[in-house]
C-alpha cells in the first residue's frame, strides 16, 4: 500500500486466517477466514482521502453473515476508519455502503448486493454528495453528506466499528483518491479491472 505521498505504508494484521489467496477468478487476493481479524495501519485516512473530496474503488466477494446494520461502520470494513467510523467502505450480506461522519450526522451512499458474487465499485464524494457506480454500471443518483469531520483514525482493513466482526472472504485492488477522477478515469480503470480479474 502507497500512500498519497507515495511512501508505503505498512499493516500489521490482528488475529488469525489472513492469506494470500485466489479467491476472485484465480487471481491473487488477500483472504480473510478468521473471526476479528484485520489489517491496521500506522498511517491515517488523511494519507488517503480529504475531507471535501475523495474517490474510492474496492474489489471484492464476501463469503461472511453480517446482516446490514443500523449505520454502515457496524458492517465490516473494507477499508476505511473503523475505529472511529469518520469514513470508510463497508458490506454486508444485502449492502455495499460508502460511508463518512461529518459532525453531525453518520452518512452512507449504499447499493443493493448478493453475497457471495464478486463485487466491483467505485464510491466518489465531490463535497456536496457520495455517489456509488457498481459492477461497471452508471453513477446512482447519490446521497447528500457533509464534509469528513476527522481525518486523524487510523486507516483498516477488515473490521467493523468496534474492531470485533470482521471481513470474511476475498479482497483484490483497494484504492483511494485525496480527490475526485473524472469519469473518463473511471471508465479506463473499469475496464482495467474487468480485464485483470476476467469479470
């Protein structure tokens, strides 16, 4: 993982049944089987988002039972603050939920799924709305937000808010932008990830 001033940033991983794995058509993933088992990173989501802008892309099937919480920081993250619950993208077994805090209000964009299909999406905020585009389709219609109110959590991969339920099934490209790409950026990283993962 390269954060956005391109140093890597290193995870340690907590409990057990972190794999390396070929869990989405054969090509390489980072699997998770066990039970409150995460990646955790020394570095903030201030490496990787802003607080008025960002764009993220997850590559993903879930294999795990957590019905779709109240807010989305109590669905297992696939990468945000799930200590604090400031911003992050999480699942389900019903939802993908991109999510953030702004001070007031615990806020998620979220697309209907079915687990355990691979998933792929892209979640972007432009500071008024988070909008999500899911498995190669449209942008949604979006879902009105703040900004960030904190970018000082540390950044996860795998738990929930309360660091006990975690991911369960296979992770492939996660990446974040301290910004928005435009759509023709999208659209070129869309097919790239078709390609790679054969989708």
């Amino acid at each position: 993982w390269a954060d956005a001033s391109q140093t890597v940033s290193t995870f340690a991983a907590t409990g057990t049944g972190i794999v390396v794995g070929a869990g989405i058509n054969g090509m390489q993933t980072v699997d998770f089987t066990g039970t409150a088992s995460y990646l955790h990173s020394i570095s903030s989501i201030a490496s990787v988002v802003s607080a008025a802008a960002w764009t993220a892309l997850v590559v993903y099937t879930y294999t795990g039972a957590v019905a779709e919480g109240v807010h989305f920081y109590t669905n297992p993250f696939i990468v945000g603050d799930a200590a604090n619950g400031e911003w992050g993208i999480a699942t389900s077994t019903t939802k993908l939920d991109g999510g953030q805090h702004d001070g007031a209000n615990y806020t998620a964009d979220s697309k209907a799924v079915t687990a355990p299909a691979i998933k792929y999406a892209f979640f972007k905020y432009d500071g008024t709305s988070i909008y999500c585009a899911l498995n190669g389709g449209p942008w949604d219609a979006g879902t009105l937000v703040g900004n960030i109110s904190g970018l000082g959590g540390a950044l996860y991969v795998g738990p929930n808010n309360g660091l006990v339920t975690s991911f369960k099934g296979s992770m492939g490209d996660i990446a974040c932008w301290n910004g928005v790409l435009s759509d023709s950026a999208v659209a070129r990283l869309t097919a790239g990830i078709m390609a790679r993962y054969g989708l």
